[in-house]
C-alpha cells in the first residue's frame, strides 16, 4: 500500500527558474534591434526587393525613384481587382504622368459607374476655333497615350463644346462637328503611340453634354472639354 503523501506537499526551489523568461526577453529584444538596423540601412537595392514582392502578391505597385512607390495601370490584373481599383490605379498614374507638363494640373480625373473620365480642357489643346493641337500639348498628350496602350479597358475620345460658341473665325460650320475634329485629334495621337484600335471609338457631343452653368464664362470654359473616357 503506497505511503499517503504529507499535506501541503512541500516542493524545493527552482532557483534557475528565471532563466527561461530572461532568454525569451533577450530574444525577443536582440529581434527588435535587428529590425531596427535592417530598415536604418535599407538601400535602393533593399528597396527593389522589397518592390518586387509587392508585385508578385499585388501587381499594382512599381518602383519610383529613391523610396517613392507609384501605382501604374496593371494590364494583369482583370481578374483580380474590381474595375474601381483599376480606374484608381489609372487616375493616379495618370497625374504622374502629367507631371511637368503642360497639362500638369489640368486634366481631372472623374470616375462614375466604373467609367474613369479624363477631363482635358479645350484651351490647353487647341487656339480658338481649332481642331489642330497644339505642340506642347501634343509632347503630353503623347506620355498619356503610352500609358493608356498599357492599360485595360475600351476607351472613347469625347468631344464637347458649348452652345455660345464663336465659329466666325473657325473652318467649322457648328461646334458639333468642330467637337468631332477635336475628339479625332487625340484619338490619333493614342492610335500612334500603340493604342489598339479596337479598344478605339469617338463621339462629338457638341454642347449636349454641359457639365457646368451656360450663364457665365468660367462655367462655358469647363464645358468646352476633350474626354477621354476608360471603361470595361
């Protein structure tokens, strides 16, 4: 019959019992230091790959200059992300691509219903009653396009202008049709930078389409506008 232990048992001290939560705490510590050197030190180098794991699990972030990361237009990325973030990507590429040129805060991006709409003032693009652009616009009109042939999406080229417009000095008989020619001069410029023309189409809206009051000049110069509409 075995012996009946004594109450309370007694049990001898582990005097080394600390031990174990010192070298936890240390581990733990010399972890964080290391952290902390890691990223003090982290080169351009560091940087790309850190980069390229963004986009292997991404496929929306491409490296900038220095520490900047800039969001491009993902060709791969249909099937993955909604059509909003798509048009995101796109908008915000889109003013980097602009920085520094004529249009540099200019064009405003809109999206509706999925649709990105880049609104492109007519006095930037062309002189007064014309439909021929102008060649600072044609340099940045240009960088818009190559980005645009690597991006997803149908895209139309609108043309808008207002229903006060002055044709006396112009080769066109109605602003319909000088909305057209205006909307078929960016159009060509996308074509020629590798724009598929199949995603291609055009639409001259005239001054059916105002997105601002008639009734002063501020709001006449919003309306006369070439857009150039993503979607799909």
């Amino acid at each position: 019959m075995a012996k009946k232990k004594k109450w309370p048992v007694e049990y001898a001290p582990n005097t080394e019992a600390w031990m174990t939560t010192f070298a936890d705490l240390v581990s733990l510590m010399l972890t964080f230091f290391i952290l902390l050197i890691s990223m003090s030190t982290m080169d351009k180098t560091g940087l790309s790959d850190v980069e390229s794991s963004f986009r292997k699990a991404v496929s929306v972030l491409n490296s900038g200059d220095k520490t900047e990361l800039q969001i491009i237009p993902p060709m791969q990325m249909q099937k993955m992300v909604s059509p909003r973030e798509l048009m995101l990507a796109m908008r915000q590429n889109s003013r980097a691509i602009m920085r520094n040129s004529v249009l540099d805060h200019k064009v405003r991006g809109v999206i509706v219903n999925d649709r990105l709409y880049l609104r492109i003032p007519d006095a930037i693009l062309f002189d007064e009653g014309s439909a021929t652009l102008k060649p600072d616009s044609v340099k940045a009109l240009t960088r818009l396009a190559q980005m645009l042939a690597m991006s997803p999406g149908n895209i139309r080229v609108q043309g808008h202008t207002n229903a006060n417009l002055d044709m006396d000095n112009s080769a066109f008989d109605d602003p319909w049709s000088l909305s057209l020619a205006r909307a078929a001069s960016v159009l060509h410029i996308l074509e020629d930078e590798g724009v598929s023309p199949a995603r291609l189409s055009l639409a001259g809206y005239g001054p059916s389409q105002p997105i601002s009051t008639e009734a002063t000049p501020f709001g006449r110069s919003k309306n006369r506008r070439v857009e150039i509409m993503v979607y799909k």
